[in-house]
C-alpha cells in the first residue's frame, strides 16, 4: 500500500485496501470489499466473488483510471 502516494482519488482505493468488514472475517466472502493487494506479486486486483479468493489483476485505478506502480 506505500505504492498509493497522495493522490486525490486513491482515497478510495486506500479505503477499500485497509477495509474490515463487521460481519465476514475472511474479506472473499464480503460484497463490500472490491479491492485486494498481493503482497507476493506486488499487484492490486478486483476481487471476484464467486466463493473462493480470486481476483483479476488491474493495473489502472478503477476510480479514476491512474496507473498502479
């Protein structure tokens, strides 16, 4: 997350990457968390919520179309 310097949009993005849901302790099972960061392959991601932990690399900011290194 050092990667999100102080730019205006990625507050979101911030949010989203820093966000702990109430109700699911494992953030694959929530709808409310969109975002993920791999640590391992230093990439962000739209998570896919289809029951397991994928997620579909992105290499552009889903808010205002940034690039993400």
């Amino acid at each position: 997350m050092s990667r999100l310097a102080a730019k205006p949009c990625w507050e979101d993005m911030r949010r989203q990457l820093t966000f702990r849901c109430e109700d699911h302790e494992d953030l694959s099972n929530c709808p409310d968390s969109l975002v993920v960061y791999s640590e391992n392959s230093g990439q962000f991601g739209i998570r896919v919520h289809d029951g397991g932990s994928s997620s579909i690399a992105i290499r552009h900011c889903p808010w205002c179309g940034a690039t993400l290194v």
